[in-house]
C-alpha cells in the first residue's frame, strides 16, 4: 500500500513543462466509475486523446455516453494545463470524429486558477459520517467558486438534499 501511496501522490506533484507532465494533469480528470478511459497520442505540436475501448463500462454505460464525457474532462484539464505549460492552442474532434485533438503552438504560459486546482480535485466512495460541514468550509468553497466561469449550488437543506438525490435517481 506504501508503493501505490508514493505512487499516487506522485501524480499529484506540481506540473513542470514537459508534455508528459501536461498528460499527467490530463488524468487527473473526473471520469465515469474511474476506468480512466483514454490513451493519449503525443506529435509535434498536438496531442490526441482517444478512448480506450477495453475500458468500457457496457452495463452501466451502454451507449459510452460516460466515457466520451470522461473524454471531454481529460481534455479540459489538458487544455489549462498545456496553456499553463506555454502550449496555447485549440481542441477540435480528431478526423475520424472518434477522439479528441489538441493542437498548439509554443508561446507564453497563462496561469489559470483552474489549473492549480486539477491535483486537489478527488472523489470517494467513503462513507459518508453525517456530520454538517462546517461554516467555515462552507464559506471557503464559496470563495473559491467566486472566479469567473464558475458557478456554485451549494445544497444544505435535508429536504432540497432528497429532491437533488430524487433527480439524480431518476435520471440514472
């Protein structure tokens, strides 16, 4: 558990300019059950994300809905980081409409909120312990949200909790 510990925390670490850097920051991307479901393809001047078919989840995903979105959030986190790194450019569907093409140019970095924000993002399936968030956390996920394109929906009511739960379980 030490070794996948170190190795985890190793994806975590922060973003430098060598492309392998940027992919990393690419997957660490929200993805459906986290199956990671992509390869990236590394060429002069563009990077391409396509899926992985073997990492299919037909049961629960039969149209691959939940994998293209995983797709298109890889992309979102390589395109911050690529621009962080210099790498400004354009994502457009690769020519057989099957996956995800980024082409870029070398230019300035632009520092984006957003990116720095890629290696915290994590989810669990830990159970949950019933206990409020605090005010004060509460406050600061507002203050971080204040930031433009962004928009936040915090939900604390129990009774608004079991409608969003409702929806949620409907539209599995």
């Amino acid at each position: 558990m030490a070794q996948y510990e170190a190795f985890a925390a190793g994806l975590r670490d922060r973003l430098t300019p060598d492309l392998e850097a940027v992919v990393r920051y690419a997957t660490l991307a929200a993805n459906s059950h986290n199956t990671q479901p992509w390869r990236f393809q590394l060429e002069e001047h563009a990077i391409e994300i396509r899926p992985d078919l073997q990492r299919r989840t037909p049961v629960v995903d039969p149209d691959d809905h939940h994998l293209y979105v995983s797709l298109g959030c890889a992309a979102a986190n390589l395109m911050l980081a690529a621009a962080a790194t210099g790498r400004t450019g354009e994502a457009s569907l690769t020519a057989d409409g099957n996956g995800i093409r980024y082409d870029y140019l070398m230019g300035e970095a632009k520092a984006d909120p957003l990116t720095d924000a890629i290696p915290k993002r994590q989810s669990t399936r830990a159970e949950y312990d019933g206990r409020a968030t605090p005010a004060a956390d509460l406050a600061e996920l507002e203050r971080a949200a204040a930031i433009p394109g962004v928009s936040l929906a915090l939900v604390t009511d129990r009774a608004r909790m079991k409608q969003v739960r409702n929806l949620v379980l409907a539209g599995k």
